[in-house]
C-alpha cells in the first residue's frame, strides 16, 4: 500500500463525497482485517458511508474484499445443488426451522449458516439450542457430511471464525456506532457471508414494517434490488422476496415456543401465515437451485420435511424426541373489551419476548429458552370481553410487568376487521 492510501485519505474521499477506488477498497478493508486500520477509523470510513452511499462498483469491490478477508466454503463437489434463504430478521420469524428440512426433502442440500439473536428479534441458533443437546457449532467435515447424506440434506450452524472475518469486526463497530441503517453496510455485510459460505443459489426474504429493520417499503426495495444485483454479479443465483413484518409471524415469539410452532408447520398444521411463507420461500428455493416437477406444498403435507427434520437435528446432537424446555412462570393477558383485534405489533411483540428474557441485550447473554410470547388472537380475530389475548412465559416474575405494558401499547380492538394486507409484497430478480 502506499502512503496515499492512509486510512484518513479514504475516509475523506468518502467524507466529501467522491468515490473510493478499487485500491482504496482493497487497502482499507485488508489493514482493517489486519488491524492496521484503527477501530475509530473503520467507524468514520462507516459513518461516512452511511451518510454518502456507495455506486454498484464500490459495493460490489467493497463485498469482494469483505469476502477475500477470510476463506471461502466450496459446496461445487456435493451430489446435490446448493441452496440457502437469509432473512433480514423479523418477530416471530421461524420460517428458517421448517423450511430448511422442507428444502431438503426436495432434493437439495442446504447449508445454513446463521447467528444469534440482537435486540427485539431473535436469533436461529438461539431456538434450536433450545432443544436438548443440539450443537451450534460443527466443523467443516460434519456439515460436509450432513449435507451430502440424502436422507438430512440440511445444517444450520454457526459461521465459522473464519468467514469474512472483516465483516465480523466492522458490525461490531456498527452496532455501537449508530452504522447499521446504511443499505451498502447491510447489503456487503449479508451478501459477503452468503457468497463466502459457498451457496449456488440465494433468497433472500427482505422484511419491511413495524418489526423489522427496514420500516419503509422503498428502503427494502433498494436492499433487495442491491442484494440481488451482488449475488447475482458473483454468480449465485440470487432473487428477493419482500414481506410484511408489521405483524409477528405466526402465533409465538420466543425460542422454545418458537420451536414448538415450527414442528406443528412440519406435522401438517401450524398458523398459516408460517405456512404460506415456508412453502413460498420453498418454492423460490427449488426453483434457484434448478430443481423442478417438485411442489414443496405436497412434501410438506406428505411429512418427508418432518423426516429431515429429526434427523438433521440429530445429526448436530439433539433428541427431536425430547419435551422443550418450558418458562417457569407464566401469565394470560384477557380483553378488556369485545371485538375484533385491529392491530398488533410487531415491534412491541418482539419488545415483550425480548424482556421477558427471550432475546439478549448484549452479545454473549444469556437467553432464557422457555421465554417469550403466545399470541392467542391476530389481527382480524373476533374476541370476548375476558378471553385471552396473550400468554406471556419466563422464568423471571419480576420481568412480566414490563413486558405487559410492552403488548398493551401494541395492540387495539375496534369493530372492523382491518383489511388483509398480503404476506409476500413483492419479488425482484430471479
Ligand atoms: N445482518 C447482517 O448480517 N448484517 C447487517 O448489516 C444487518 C443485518
């Protein structure tokens, strides 16, 4: 490197507006990773991209690099295509429990990495460690293993230490840096682990509303349409669906609860809301990965997705057979009114879960696994003066009337249904 591409000569490109160039980007990320670039400069460089933006070849140079600071998986050899979901992150979001077995009863091989839960949503691994003895972290020829077995198909583990590592480092700044809302950060620091964990195909389910990052409908367009355009570019095969996230999904937000929904989705049953997005995101899946004459609706109700279940769970160590851990204190909470449940949400669900001891406020807590929150009425529901509304669970009492508080202010009853809004907003690329 040179000495004109100090770290404060970047960070004033970008400060005053201009574009950084491809060595700029090759530089700054590589010291950084290294630890030549400082902390403070890497949150000013952030900052200053946040406030500034990036054209599509600096993001698209930017995700290379976040790539190339670590090593890349190579899935090319396995007999079955590769395929993988991300989601942006949502209350109540589960969808990745049963459609990852779902995906592999239709013939492909999904490597799923995924991470723990930050704030109000809550995180995969956090609910799977919920089943006794499942294991979060495999190595390599494990997840190899599983994913070439026929008969599981499916791994959702842990990053490895080891994939784009400069993505790793610079979230953490982020987080405490207010640099987390900038749509070349978010894009470059999902699609730089996606293309590195070596999948052949993407979709991605891009959330929009009260629950999720994104609370307007044309900032997670401009994600999905970046997200896209950088798998794509790589190679992969990459498409986005937008969904609405002003509501939870399903009727439980919490971990073991939330595992508990999820193998009522893979029995057969489930809330439909859960339902129709598993098999809608499904079917995206089988389609990247080249799959075809397979309705993942008719694998499901057939219960072969159940089957991959079981044995993909037991595979990293869990006992599918085992009861879930239950909340040592819970609590219902009635209507005080008659009528029909007009509103509720998601943010607030996911505040409720979050106190009652389901999620984390800084990384490396603890989770509590029985926490969380049972949703006994949805938006559109007709309910009794006296009937219940919610169940919250937790094994700290002390904890319950905060989080009430946190659902009351989120839910209201009128006499008119609301009209239904669609579950799946709109899709791009593909
Ligand atoms: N998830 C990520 O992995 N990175 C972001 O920047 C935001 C959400």
């Amino acid at each position: 490197m040179t000495q004109a591409h100090s770290a404060v000569s970047v960070i004033a490109t970008k400060r005053d507006g201009a574009a950084l160039d491809d060595e700029q980007i090759d530089w700054v990320v590589d010291a950084f990773t290294r630890g030549v670039v400082a902390d403070e400069q890497m949150s000013a460089l952030a900052m200053a991209i946040l406030l500034r933006g990036m054209n599509r070849r600096e993001l698209a140079r930017w995700t290379a690099a976040m790539i190339a600071s670590g090593q890349r998986m190579d899935f090319t050899d396995l007999p079955r295509p590769t395929v993988d979901k991300h989601s942006t992150g949502g209350v109540g979001d589960k969808i990745t429990l049963p459609l990852a077995p779902l995906v592999a009863a239709c013939g492909a091989a999904v490597p799923q990495l995924s991470g723990r839960g930050l704030g109000h949503t809550g995180g995969t691994l956090d609910k799977l460690e919920s089943i006794p003895g499942w294991q979060a972290d495999i190595s390599a020829t494990r997840m190899r293993a599983a994913l070439a077995d026929p008969a599981i198909g499916a791994v959702i583990c842990a990053a490895g230490a080891d994939l784009a590592p400069a993505d790793k480092r610079l979230y953490a700044l982020r987080d405490v840096t207010g640099t987390v809302e900038s749509v070349p950060l978010i894009a470059s620091s999902i699609m730089s682990k996606k293309i590195a964990e070596g999948t052949g195909a993407l979709v991605l389910d891009v959330k929009v509303g009260s629950g999720a990052f994104m609370k307007d409908l044309g900032d997670a367009a401009e994600l999905a349409a970046a997200m896209v355009e950088l798998g794509t570019d790589a190679g992969v095969h990459t498409v986005a669906l937008l969904t609405a996230m002003d509501t939870p999904l399903g009727r439980t937000a919490g971990n073991a609860l939330e595992v508990a929904e999820s193998i009522e989705v893979l029995a057969g049953g489930g809330p439909s809301d859960v339902v129709e997005l598993t098999v809608a995101l499904a079917r995206e899946m089988v389609a990247q990965a080249g799959i075809r004459d397979i309705d993942p609706a008719q694998v499901l109700a057939g219960g072969r997705a159940m089957d991959h279940w079981r044995a993909m769970i037991a595979a990293q160590g869990g006992d599918p057979a085992a009861p879930l851990p239950r909340a040592r204190h819970t609590e219902t909470v009635v209507a005080a009114e008659s009528g029909v449940l007009t509103r509720l949400d998601a943010l607030a669900v996911g505040l409720a879960a979050w106190r009652l001891g389901a999620g984390r406020a800084r990384q490396g807590d603890p989770v509590q696994y029985g926490a969380g929150v049972e949703m006994h009425r949805k938006p559109g529901e007709s309910v009794e003066r006296g009937q219940p509304l919610f169940t919250v669970h937790t094994d700290t009492d002390s904890a319950i009337p905060a989080a009430v508080e946190a659902l009351r202010t989120g839910y209201e009853i009128g006499t008119v249904a609301p009209p239904a809004g669609p579950l799946i907003i709109d899709r791009i690329g593909g």
